[in-house]
C-alpha cells in the first residue's frame, strides 16, 4: 500500500476505535456514573483481604464491587485517558458466572495493561495495525485470575513501542498525569499508573527497563518488579516478540503496599507454573517475608548512578527514608558498586541487548506516518544510521562535543549480528556475576539496596525526545535481573525542591556543579521545574536479589514503617 493511502487506513482505524471506545462508556448502565456513596468509599478504602471475605461471605456482592470500580474508572478515564478498552458489562457477566468466588481474590477488580489478551478484546499495544482482531481465548494471566476469583474489568493505556516513560500513541492518544496533567504518569504502564493512583485496586503491567517502576513513581503508588520466572508471561501481545536479550516481566501493581503484597501472595499461592512453561515452581514463602519486615537491616544507599544525578525533589526523598530508616535503627550504607560492572556499563550493555535488532521489530507494526513515541523515534534515527555515519557521529560526539557517556551509547548502538549479539549477551553474564560475588563479599552483604526510582519526578509530555536514556536506576535491575519495588515518599515543594541556580542556564550550572553536564543528564534535567512539578510525586526504589520477591516486600513494609514513624506518611489522593 503506497505511504499515502497507508496514512488514511491508520486515521480511519483510529477514529473507529476511538468512537468504539466511547460508544461503550456512553451505554453503561447510570449506575456507573452517580457519584461515589458511603458504600463505594467503604469497598475502595478496605483492606483486599477484608473486601475478598465480605465478597464470600455475601455481605458484598462482587457486581457491587465492580460497580463501585467502574465508577473510578470513568472518573479516571475523564481526568487522565487512561483506558483503552472498556470491559465493565462483560465484567459483570464474569463475577456471577464465570470467576472462581472461592478463590483468594474473591471479587476483586483487576486492571490490565492493554497488551494481555482478554478473549473479545483487541490487544492493540497501541498500534493501529493491530486494531479490530480481537483475541479468540483469555491470556494464560487473564486465566489465573479468574481462577484466582479476580474480574478484569479494564484494559489501560501504554506507549505503541513500550519503550517510554511515557504512555501515548496514535491510536488512543495521551494519557495524564493525575496529580499534574501537563507532566506524563510514567509508562509503559502509565495507564494503570493513573487509574490506581485515583482509585483503582490492582493492577498489571510489565517491565523491561522500568515500566511498572517509572508509573509507580510518578503516580504515586506501589509496585513490584518481580524476577523473571515468578510471574507468568504468555498469552501477551509486545511490540518486541522475540526479544530476551533484557528478558520484560509481567508484574503487579496496587495503590498500597499491603494491597500489592496480598495480590502477590495470592497469585502465586495459585501454583502459576501449572499455567504458564515459563514460571518457575517457587511457592510463596510468607516467613522470609516476614522476617524481612520484622530484623534489623542493613542497607546499601546508591545515591547516584553515576550517569544522571537526581535531582533536588528526588535528593530530598532519598534523605527523609535515610533519616527514617537510621532513626529506626537500620545501617544505612553508601554503595560504591563493582568497579567493572558499573551502572553505566550496564546501561550500555542493557541498550545494546534490548535494541539489538536495530529498532526495526517495534517500527514494523506501524502504519506510515503513524505517531510514535519521541524517545523511540530518538532511538530509532541513531538505530537507522549506516554504520560509517553512526561512527562519523560518535567521532563528533567523543570529540568536538567531549561527551563521552553519550558518544558510548551511539557507538554500540544499531542493528547486531547473531555472533555480536552473542558476544554481548556474554558480558551480560559477566556483569550479573561480577554483582553476585560483589553483594556477597565484604563489606556489602545488604540485605537490600535504597535508590531512586528515577532521577526525576513526572517529566512533562513529549519529554522523552531529550530523556529517553533517563532509565538507568531502573534499568541496571532488569540487566541483573533482581526484584525491585516503588514505595512513594513525598510530593515536590516548590520552594524545598528548587534548583539552586536560577536563569535561564539554571540545570546547567547545577549539573556542571555535579560534574555531569553531559547529553544524557541534561536530557532528563531541562525539564525539572519545582514550581511546575508541584504536587507530583517523589518515591524510593527498595531493590532485593533474584527471586527475593518475598523479602523486597518485606523489606518495602519496613520502609514504609520507619517512615510512617518517622511522621512521613504518604498521601494518597482522595477518591471524589
């Protein structure tokens, strides 16, 4: 189809889709658009497990408690655009007839990134092309759940190349910030970032550089990046099939810590492995988890990933969990991490993993003239460039400029061979190992890492086209392939958190203080401004070990605690 006509079938699709979308919130029952009663709040505010046992116990009825979620998600679809496909009449179908309400999520609402197969439904991943093919059977996720009791009940909004921070395509369009809406809600899983930060329960997302962590951290609320292994993975749509060099993790999400660790619990107290090949038979250990939140620990604290330092509202909430955690009685240690496996190493290593078919598979499901994600088109020019010309610009940028951390980046980036992308997958190994002895020796031996999440709050919409290499302290544990988790701190102060050079080169005196003004932190840097941030939110990164997922919990509830008693309690936002 020549580009022209190509351009028209992606506009026609989206509109269809668009209108589809519309038509489904205008049909639903009055009933989901009242406002939120005395009841609705009672079901929204109550502890998971409490809300499973009125479900089995008849004091709820599970189309009740799907009512009650329908109407966060209207609200939330009004305020944000954080839905793409709407289930809510199947959902009640579903809590009567088809889940499982002996199970341990009895009734309980589910919200899916829009790239898990729900029989019916499309599985866009933002793409056009893949519009209007709607999936023949539930997603093996989709399976358990219902097995589990729980009731999708929405599918939600994600960048088409599920390479960005931020969650918006052509065919659904932007998904906001609840706290800011100029300012991104993270992504890929952004739409489920957004909906549980004004109300949702659970969510699922997946992460392959930080995007069930970056949503989390930007919205303001919980969430676990599981290893891989723990958490089943088929029955998916991604805009990389075969891509494991950086292996994406489906994992939850909720709106409280102890929301998302009775979810994790249940779901792999559902023996997962006996749905999914690529689940590994580890039960739920509740006493390491246990023992986790309850000793005295000792804590690596990775201020900097020496790449992009945080910036002032990040700064300030890394020392309050400091202060919280000493006051607590926990040793808190600086890291200095293994001197030949560094974060920017691993950066490096990780961008060369993951983009290795040269950017070519996430731009093939696109329509010509198709919008895509600023970042990956970044990506995607340097990706495209012949192999002269990509070492012509790395001369350029090693040199004239004296960057040397991007000009690395450009030199090992494009399309790999089979030999070269085994070669790097074995620095890979290298690297993990290098971390493995290093955690276990002298004088580390933490039981858990203390990090940003991000190096910044929310960045506003469009941001990545200078950001997209903002991933590091996410990133770095998908490469080694540990669990990690969001706990939200605090909120930006615009006086707290402002820069401490103003004018109109204000980052970059700050970053030439810090001795990083480079491309790659001043991309993330340009767009801080406490006085526009105020109100988003700021959080930590509680980082465990491979299969740790039980004590990264724990260890997340510790956290939680010191802070609570240290009179820090995060607020979450009020649900109207």
């Amino acid at each position: 189809m020549l580009p022209t006509f190509d351009y028209f079938q992606y506009i026609k699709i989206r509109n269809a889709k668009r209108r589809e979308r519309d038509a489904r919130f205008s049909s639903l029952s009055p009933d989901y658009h009242t406002p939120f009663s005395a009841a609705d709040k009672a079901i929204i505010n109550k502890p998971i497990e409490e809300l499973v046992g009125d479900v089995q116990n008849g004091t709820v009825s599970p189309v009740d408690v799907i009512r009650t979620y329908g109407k966060v998600a209207v609200k939330a679809q009004e305020k944000t655009n954080c839905i793409t496909e709407l289930l809510l009449p199947e959902a009640e179908q579903w809590a009567t007839s088809e889940v499982n309400l002996k199970g341990p999520l009895a009734g309980i609402p589910v919200s899916l990134k829009d790239s898990i197969q729900v029989k019916g439904f499309d599985t866009t991943v933002g793409y056009a092309r893949k519009a209007f093919n709607p999936s023949k059977e539930d997603g093996v996720i989709v399976k358990l759940l219902k097995d589990a009791g729980a009731v999708p009940y929405v599918k939600t909004a994600l960048p088409m190349t599920l390479l960005s921070f931020e969650s918006a395509n052509g065919l659904w369009g932007t998904c906001r910030n609840p706290h800011v809406p100029e300012y991104s809600p993270g992504g890929s899983t952004g739409g489920e970032g957004a909906l549980l930060a004004l109300g949702g329960r659970i969510g699922i997302g997946s992460d392959v550089a930080g995007s069930v962590r970056a949503p989390a951290a930007w919205s303001g609320i919980y969430s676990l990046r599981c290893s891989t292994g723990r958490w089943p993975k088929t029955g998916v749509d991604t805009s990389m099939p075969g891509q494991e060099g950086v292996p994406s993790v489906f994992s939850p999400m909720a709106r409280t810590l102890n929301d998302l660790t009775y979810f994790t619990k249940s779901i792999i107290g559902m023996q997962p492995w006996k749905y999914d090949y690529t689940v590994h038979p580890i039960p739920w250990r509740d006493d390491e988890k246990k023992q986790a939140s309850s000793k005295q620990l000792r804590i690596g604290l990775l201020k900097s990933d020496g790449v992009i330092p945080p910036t002032p509202a990040i700064v300030r909430a890394i020392d309050t969990t400091v202060e919280a955690l000493t006051a607590a009685g926990h040793t808190v240690v600086e890291v200095t991490p293994p001197e030949t496996a560094d974060p920017f190493t691993g950066f490096d290593l990780g961008s060369q993993l993951l983009n290795s078919d040269g950017c070519v598979t996430f731009n093939s499901f696109r329509y010509s003239f198709e919008p895509t994600d600023p970042g990956a088109a970044q990506l995607s020019r340097v990706a495209y460039l012949p192999r002269v010309l990509r070492y012509l610009y790395y001369l350029y940028v090693r040199y004239i400029k004296r960057d040397v951390k991007w000009a690395t980046v450009i030199r090992g980036f494009g399309p790999k061979s089979a030999a070269e992308l085994w070669q790097i997958t074995a620095k890979r190994e290298v690297f993990r190992r290098t971390w493995h002895s290093w955690w276990d020796s002298e004088p580390q031996q933490y039981d858990f890492i203390l990090c940003p999440a991000n190096a910044t709050p929310a960045l506003p919409h469009g941001a990545m086209h200078d950001a997209v290499s903002s991933c590091g302290y996410t990133f770095l544990w998908n490469l080694l392939d540990y669990c990690a988790g969001i706990i939200p701190v605090s909120h930006v102060d615009p006086k707290l958190d402002a820069l401490p050079y103003t004018g109109k080169g204000g980052y970059k005196s700050a970053l030439k203080a810090l001795g990083h003004n480079h491309a790659m932190a001043r991309g993330a840097w340009m767009h801080y401004d406490a006085q526009k941030m105020a109100g988003l939110p700021t959080a930590v990164q509680v980082v465990g070990r491979r299969w740790e997922e039980e004590k990264v919990l724990g260890y997340m509830a510790a956290v939680e605690n010191a802070l609570e008693n240290a009179g820090n309690r995060y607020t979450l936002l009020d649900v109207d």
